[in-house]
C-alpha cells in the first residue's frame, strides 16, 4: 500500500469538504473550481493537481464511500443484522456532510443510485428464497424492495438531522430487516 504523505492528505480532504459544504448550499452546476479552491483557502491549480475537475472529484468522493462502506460490509458479514446495522448507521452519522448532501442534492442523482446498486449487491449475498419467508419469491423483487427500503429509511433519518442516535436506528433498521430477509 503506498503511503500518501500527511499534507497531500490534508490538502484533498480540504478540497472535498469545501466542495461538499458549496453543495449544501448550491446547485451543482454552479460550482466552480475557483469556488472550490476559494472555499478550501487553496490556489485553484492546486485543485487540478489533484483532480480533473468538478466531475472527477465527485466521482472520487462517491467511490471513496462506497468503498468504505463495501469494508463495512465485510466487516457485517459476521454480525447480526442489528450489530452490522450499528457500523452502517455510525459511518453515515460520522460523514454526515456527505451522505445529507448526496441525498438530498439534485447535482447528485447519480449516488443515489450508485448507493441503491451498493445494497442490491450486499443484500443479495443475504436473500434466500428457497425456504423461510422468501420461500417462492422473486429474489430480484426481494433484493430491490430491502435495498429501496433501506436507502429510504437512511435519507430520511439524515435529511431529518438524525432524530434517532445511531444505535437505537440501527435496532430499528435491523429488527425490520430481520423481518425481511
């Protein structure tokens, strides 16, 4: 694993939480680098060191977490669906700016789908249809309804500013999931 040094790190993490707070604020499309580089209190030439443009660090943000959230996964997979749902609930509480922003932004449809995609292939790995309550349903129709729901219930706890802590949503979440799969 290459090692990235500290003021690289610093520097990108400065660019993509001043674009993400630009996108709680405004359009997209309205965005521009010298924003950016405006907001993270760096030159705009410093932003293109690091990233194509606007599209590209959007892109790279949405992966990253996606990403991490795939690592979570792993992690779950030993769980039961309340101790897993904790991590999931923890991260999205913990990138907060993110995930309100993602979801609730209308420059970017595209995560939305992308983090539906995510749950479509995590929960597949947990959809059986060959007994229990999924006996003789379509494992397709299981797997989209519990990735919907799931995305559902997560913009709604985060464009509602999280009215319940982490844990006690993940109980909630999970008990229903339990119900599901």
């Amino acid at each position: 694993m290459t090692k990235i040094d500290r003021r690289v790190a610093r520097t990108q993490e400065a660019i993509k939480k001043a674009f993400l707070e630009l996108m709680s604020e405004k359009n997209f499309d309205s965005i521009t680098i010298q924003d950016i580089s405006d907001r993270a209190n760096i030159n705009r030439a410093t932003v293109y060191l690091h990233y194509l443009d606007k599209f590209d660090l959007l892109d790279k943000i949405i992966e990253e977490h996606i990403s991490n959230m795939a690592n979570l996964c792993e992690l779950e997979a030993e769980m039961d669906w309340i101790e897993g749902t904790v991590l999931c609930m923890e991260y999205l509480e913990s990138n907060y700016l993110f995930f309100s922003t993602m979801l609730a932004s209308e420059g970017a449809p595209f995560f939305r789908s992308r983090f539906v995609q995510h749950n479509i292939e995590e929960f597949k790995k947990d959809v059986d249809i060959t007994k229990g309550k999924n006996f003789g349903q379509s494992e397709e129709v299981v797997v989209e309804f519990v990735a919907n729901a799931y995305v559902g219930v997560v913009e709604w706890w985060l464009k509602n500013g999280m009215p319940y802590p982490p844990q006690e949503m993940a109980e909630k979440v999970g008990d229903l999931l339990e119900r599901i799969i």
